[in-house]
DNA sequence: TTCCACAGTTTGATATGCAAACCTAGACGG
DNA sequence: CCGTCTAGGTTTGCATATCAAACTGTGGAA
C-alpha cells in the first residue's frame, strides 16, 4: 500500500500528522463506529444502536470513512440492497489509537474499566514503551522536530 | 491521584471508556491545545496561532479542559491578569494518544511527516507491542470481554 | 499621546447536529 | 391477500454550535 492513500485534507495551523488523522477520524462519532465494527458489529443499525449516533449522522459518516479509505462497504444482498462494513488496514491499524484512548479513560474519565481488553493471559497495555527499543518513555528522553520550513516547535517562522 | 478525577458525562451507547475519554477531549481542537501545550507553546496567543482554532472556541475549550483536569490555568503577571496553561498528570499521559495518533496520521495521512519525535537515537514509535509482555500485538492473540451487566460485545442485552 | 501586546469577549451570519418521522423493498404470518 | 416486521438509509424542521472579524480593557513602549 502507498505511503498515503487516504484523503489528505488541507489544515490550518501548524501541519502535522495529528491534526491530518484528526480530519480524518476527529470528528464525535467516526472512532465510535471504528471501536464498534473492530468489536464486530457490522451492521448499520448495530453501529447506531451500539454507538448512540444519530442515523443521518451515521450515513453520512459511513460515507466520509468509506471515501477516506478507513472502512469498505459491502453488500451482503442484492435486493433489497443491503450492505455491512469492514475495516480497511488503516481501519484496523487504528484498534492502536482506540486501545490508548482506552487505557487513558481507563485511567481518567471511568470508575472501573466497562470494557477490558486482554492479551494472552493478561491486560492489553500499549502505553508508555518504546516499541523500538523497549525501555519505558520518559519526557526527558525525548526531542522533537518540524521538518517543514516555515513552522519550527514555538509556530511559523515567516511572517504571515 | 484517585482512579476517576476528571469529571465523568454520562455517555449514550456502549458504556466504553474510549467514550468516555472523546467526551473530554473528543471535540476538534483540544487534542491540538493539549499538543501545543506540551510543545511548550503556553500562552493563548500562541495556541490559538498554532491550531487554528478561532479564539472564542479556544477559550470555550481551554476552560473546559481546566475543568475537566486535563490543563491548569496558571496566573504569570497579575495586572492586567494573565494566565497561561500547563499539562496536569491527565494531559500529560494524553502524550501516548498524540503519539500513536501521529504514528497513524503519519503512516496514512500525510505524504512525508511534518514532525518527528525522537527517543534517545531513533524515531519513537509506541505502537505495534504490548508493553506488559513485549511481544507484537496481533488481533488473534486478543480477546475482549465486557463488565456491565446489561452489554455483551453484541449490543445491549435487555429488552430496551 | 499614540501605538502595540495580550487574553480574552461580543456579534451576527452560517453550518452542523439532532430526534423523529418517513421511504423502499422484501420476508413472514395468518 | 393483507398487515406487520426488518433493515438501511433519507427527509424534515428545529435547536445548537461554529466561525471570522471586530471589539474590550489594561498596561508598556516609542
């Protein structure tokens, strides 16, 4: 698969790969419907039911993720014409942001984990390790970088 | 810190703390705010620029943050009162969810990355390994159970 | 005494989000 | 044959949220 075959909107403000996927899956819904159809639930009136999303919300968010590249739709029946949705690769590659959104709600916006996701034998953490080398992250381990000439970590450079 | 210290909406649909976590920082811009901020960009003049975010949707925004424990509001001169913002614990642990959510922005959002992060000699990347066990993530080794008596990973179970 | 910096707030037009009702096409039951 | 149910959406009418731009208030610098 080529480097970047979903839809790369414009953004204002600093460029940057956050606010791209933001454009993509930031909106109330899409990661819902993502965490929904990842769970198995295929089906449009399974997705709303199971989300809390409004049904024209729905549609038209199912059409934008399709357009986007994050899910695909298929028809399961010809007539009347009835069709479910899958998860693309990006799709499935985003069950990662969905599992440290979970592990911080875990943590921070829940009493007790409603929905616990395991892995062999034990809890599912993604968190804080570098999968590189292995050793947990630490702020103070860390740099970062603008690769973009008019913008370095303060803001843009240029005036505008 | 207690377990649940940020204020807790009730959620429609699937008790999920993925849910939970979108209601705090679910919205457009405060994952942008969170990552200025841990940019080292504190001050609303430079939020606001660097987002994009108009600046009464900033202010909305970073009161409610403050509010939801996510940032603290901190006074640097007194006449004319000015403040600036800085991360909690909560924000800071939002440093994993910018990160896989740039890893998959990077991967399928964008062309070449705008910014890198680096960990000690190479590009961090949290992703992709669970870091109780160390071994790669794969969706067979995983299996998802719910802890609330009315749901299953189906839907709902009682007649609603 | 005039301009600028800075953190917001106000304003008025526009876009978006929502719940509920509706549509279409077939399947099923009597 | 007739009514009802399932299922994937679409339409409607209204309420709310969002936006860009202008404005406010306070102090410091020229």
């Amino acid at each position: 698969m080529s480097p970047a075959p979903l839809d790369v909107p414009a953004v204002a403000g600093r460029p940057c790969s956050v606010a791209a996927a933001l454009e993509i899956i930031g909106d109330r819904w899409s990661l819902l419907i993502v965490r929904e159809v990842l769970f198995g639930n295929h089906r449009f009136g399974e997705i709303a039911r199971n989300t809390g999303a409004p049904r024209d919300r729905l549609a038209a968010r199912l059409k934008e993720l399709v357009a986007a590249g994050v899910l695909e739709q298929r028809e399961y029946q010809a007539s009347p014409p009835r069709s479910d949705y899958h998860l693309t690769k990006a799709g499935r590659d985003l069950g990662t942001v969905l599992q440290v959104l979970r592990e911080w709600g875990d943590r921070w916006a829940v009493e007790s984990p409603p929905v616990s996701v395991r892995h062999h034998d034990h809890e599912l953490k993604i968190g804080g390790v570098c999968s590189v080398c292995g050793e947990p992250v630490r702020a103070r381990d860390l740099t970062r970088e603008m690769h973009v000439p008019d913008w370095d970590m303060a803001g843009p450079r240029a005036a505008d």
